[in-house]
C-alpha cells in the first residue's frame, strides 16, 4: 500500500476486453463486445439508456460472469478473487452508495479501518488527505443526508481514492446533478487522473464530460460496440444512430414518443 501522505498506486494497468457477451435469462445483454483500455488513459463508454454500458462496467470490476469471452487487467481476471492482492480498484457507484448513518469521514475510513490499512493516525492523514484533494475538509463530521447532490458525488470519489486505485471506475458520475455540477465533477475526474495516473473508465450518457476530457471513447448500442475513436473520431458520425444518440434533433411535429408508439404497434 503506498504511503500515507499520498495513498495513489504510481503503477496503473490497461483493460482487454475479448469478445465479450453476457445474457441474463437467455436475452442477450453485451454482444461480442472487444475494447482496449490503455494504461493512465480517461476512456469514456457513452450510450442510450438500457445499451449495456453499465453491465459492461460491473464485468471490468468483477461483480458479473461474462456468457462467454474474457475481461482481462493487465494480465489479471477481474472476477478472480485473487486478483484485489495484485491490482487495486475503486468504483464510483451512480448513487454514490454512502453509508447514511456514517460522517463523512466515517464513510472514507471504514474500508481502511475494516480491512486494518494502517494505524488509526495514518488513516486520518489518508482520509484527510483524499478529502482535501476534492475540497471537502469542512465536510468530514457531516452526515451524508446534509450534503448536496454534487457533495455526495465528490465524497463518494474521495472514498474511492483512499484505497489507492491504480484502476478508477466511474458509473454515471453525472446523472441527477445540475449543468454547473456536472462540469465540476467532470473537471474532477481530469485533474484526478493528472495528479495520480490512474487509469479511469468512466460510463457515462454525459456528452459534455465525454468531448471535454476523453482520451478516447466508445459508443455501446444495443449491447454492441459501434464505433471507438479519439474525439475528432466523432465530429461527423457517418453512422446515423451514434448521429442522433450524440447530436439529436428536436422535431415538435413528429415527436420521438410519437414514432415509438408507431414502433409498438
């Protein structure tokens, strides 16, 4: 485990994605779904709602059984138990996934506490030092039921750092936060990866947070790997669904929900 003062992992590993498919009750959720994640990159998964994205993310942090195919990081299954003794690997979860009955400090020390990181003085000088990094030292004897949304988003980030993630994930990092907030916690997620390296894959439907700090990115639709590129890659999709997911178009006089309810017929 690196040192208190700076508890970021100075090695960070890539992520081998090999024709993946995952079913739940025979319906096919991923569908022969192949990506790379280079070391210290920011690599952005966007796509429309119920695309896969999020299961795809729950298989690189080991919480799914791929159907069949193989996640790999670097040359570790991240459904092995063995591998969290070689890698270290945080995930940011959508609800943020805090403990209400804890503080704010209470919430980022537990995982240290639990699994016997340290003294009880290098815990707090790692709490600490993670809070101070996302601006939340006046935070700590809070309660999660006191903080706003964006708070809650930051305090769950800090959570993840404490364990010094070579590996960062982040699921919707932005969903239920206001435009400003949202610009915040993705400016977040880029200076986190500039001050640590760490590797981050961050899923996201946010097009803003995807064009403002992507290294490359992905579209999953469907359950299917559409198109991967840097961000110039995506200027002009020739593809007309990854044209109308990233730049769609507001038509009050044939209305989506109207060609929906034709679809259902």
């Amino acid at each position: 485990m690196a040192g208190t003062t700076a508890p970021f992992a100075k090695k960070t590993f890539g992520v081998t994605i090999e024709k993946l498919c995952k079913s739940f009750a025979r319906v096919p959720v991923l569908k022969d779904v192949s990506l790379e994640v280079k070391p210290g990159e920011i690599f952005v998964i966007m796509g429309p709602s119920g695309s896969g994205k999020s299961v795809l993310l729950r298989h690189i942090a080991g919480l799914e059984l791929p159907t069949s195919g193989r996640v790999r990081i670097g040359d570790f299954d991240p459904s092995d138990p063995a591998t969290r003794q070689q890698i270290r690997l945080a995930m940011v979860f959508q609800a943020g996934a805090l403990f209400n009955s804890l503080t704010v400090y209470d919430n980022l020390a537990l995982y240290l506490r639990e699994h016997r990181l340290g003294s009880e003085g290098q815990i707090r000088e790692r709490v600490m030092h993670a809070l101070q990094i996302l601006s939340l030292e006046k935070a700590a004897l809070q309660f999660p039921a006191a903080l706003s949304g964006g708070m809650k988003k930051r305090v769950a980030i800090a959570r993840a750092l404490v364990t010094g993630p070579q590996l960062l994930l982040y699921d919707e990092p932005t969903s239920e936060l206001d435009p400003v907030m949202s610009a915040t916690i993705t400016e977040v997620i880029a200076a986190l990866r500039d001050q640590t390296s760490v590797t981050t894959i961050v899923v996201s439907h946010d097009r803003d947070l995807a064009l403002s700090i992507a290294d490359r990115m992905a579209i999953i639709i469907d359950g299917r790997i559409r198109a991967t590129g840097v961000i110039a890659d995506f200027a002009h999709p020739a593809d007309p669904d990854i044209a109308n997911f990233l730049k769609p178009t507001i038509d009050l006089k044939n209305p989506r929900f109207k060609q929906l309810e034709n679809d259902h017929e």
